[in-house]
C-alpha cells in the first residue's frame, strides 16, 4: 500500500477471488453439516429402538398387540445395528426439500420369523425418524410416527430394515 490510502490491484484480485471461493465451500459445508446431523440422530434413535426390541420393553399398546400376535418379541432378543446408509432420491416438489430415504440394516439371529423381524424394523425406524426430528426441533411438521422426518433443508423417509 502506498500513503495516498490505495491498494494494489493484485490485493484486491486476491481478496475477490477469496470471497469467491469461500462463499460456495461454506454453503456446500452447512448442507453436509445438517445431513451429518440427520445421520447422527437416526443412528442415535436406531440403536434406542434396537435396544427396546432387544431388552423386550415396549409401550403398552405394542406390548398389548404383541401379546396376541408376536408372542417371540416379549422375550429379550440380541437385536444389533449393522449400518445406516442413505440414498439421495433428489428434490421433492410436495416439500420443496431433498428427500433421503434411510436404509438401516440389523441383524437379529433368534428371531427368524418375517412379521416378527417386521415389527421390529418398524420399531428401529420409527425411533430413527423421531430422533432426527427432536434433533432439529420439527415434532410440529410430521404426524404421530415421525414419518416423513424433516430438517430445513432435508426430508427423511425410511426403506423397510434390511436384516442380515
């Protein structure tokens, strides 16, 4: 800089060029923060729903319904999460936000039957989905089971539990 208060215009070409750089990472960066956050939540809530199916604790009304039809899943069983992957399927013009659809895969072996293992996954995503919206404070926008989950800028579905 010289005593006149000038700048060189190599200075300013840089600082130019370091906004326009910035300004997109930054963007970019908060969007994968909240979908980082989404994915934390709904591991969160897929292992609470993994160990309510595995210690057999489960509200009353699914208590009641599985002591008529799903006799098996009131006794303990070791239900474990292997993974949570997610799948882009793009904007979604009803919600104008991206939708991810979740996919959890869980292994449980001494439960073999496929309505048992069913009732299961239901219980494993449902908490999945609720997580994600305690997470980012959206309980007001989904109905009673949390389904779709929503953030700001995303919207979350989940596919059946894939069981391995």
């Amino acid at each position: 800089m010289d005593s006149k208060g000038q700048l060189p215009i190599e200075f300013l070409l840089v600082v130019g060029l370091s906004v326009m750089v910035l300004i997109p990472l930054i963007i970019g960066l908060s969007d994968e923060g909240e979908l980082n956050q989404a994915m934390s939540a709904a591991r969160t809530g897929a292992l609470q729903g993994a160990i309510s199916d595995g210690l057999a604790i489960y509200p009353q009304e699914t208590f009641r319904d599985y002591t008529s039809e799903h006799q098996r899943l009131l006794h303990p069983s070791g239900v474990k999460i292997v993974e949570i992957n997610y799948l882009n399927q793009g904007f979604h013009q009803g919600y104008q936000k991206t939708k991810i659809q979740l996919r959890i895969h869980a292994s449980a072996p001494s439960v073999t039957d496929k309505t048992d293992r069913n009732c299961l996954g239901d219980r494993i995503n449902f908490n999945a989905r609720k997580k994600i919206t305690e997470s980012f404070k959206t309980e007001n926008l989904t109905n009673a089971l949390y389904n779709p989950a929503f953030s700001s800028k995303y919207v979350f579905t989940t596919a059946d539990v894939a069981w391995e």
